[in-house]
C-alpha cells in the first residue's frame, strides 16, 4: 500500500522545504509592514501557513500593500 510512497517521498520533501522558506519570509514580510490588503495581518499569516505553496504567492502579490515614497520617508 505505501509502496509508492517511497518513490514521491523527495518530491514531498522538496515541497515542504520550498512552504517552508516561503511561508517563512512571508510572515516575516508582514510583520515589518505597517499595512497589509485587508488591515488583518492574522488572517494573512493564517492564509500563507494553511496554503502550501499558493499562500505566501498570494500573499505577495496581492497582500502587501505598496508604500507611497512619502510613507517610507516619514
């Protein structure tokens, strides 16, 4: 029964290491910022954990809020 298992076992793992860093950097991303899409930063970590891989690349196109030049002066 798990002897397939074997075969896609690096391809899993390979997987998890990519969420991993991912979902790493993503949290990390929105934890600097003072704005995300939305206004729950929770929700967005939420998201970018539940969701393997498609989480932290939502995340990052549509979660971030892009800061005015003036924003980042002040």
């Amino acid at each position: 029964m798990f002897s397939g298992l074997s075969n896609i076992m690096p391809y899993l793992a390979l997987i998890l290491i990519v969420h991993t860093v991912m979902a790493a950097l993503a949290i990390i991303n929105v934890v600097q910022r003072r704005k995300v899409a939305g206004g729950r930063k929770w929700l967005w970590m939420v998201v970018i954990v539940i969701m393997v891989i498609l989480g932290p690349v939502i995340y990052f196109f549509a979660g971030r809020i892009v800061e005015d030049s003036h924003d980042a002066e002040s």
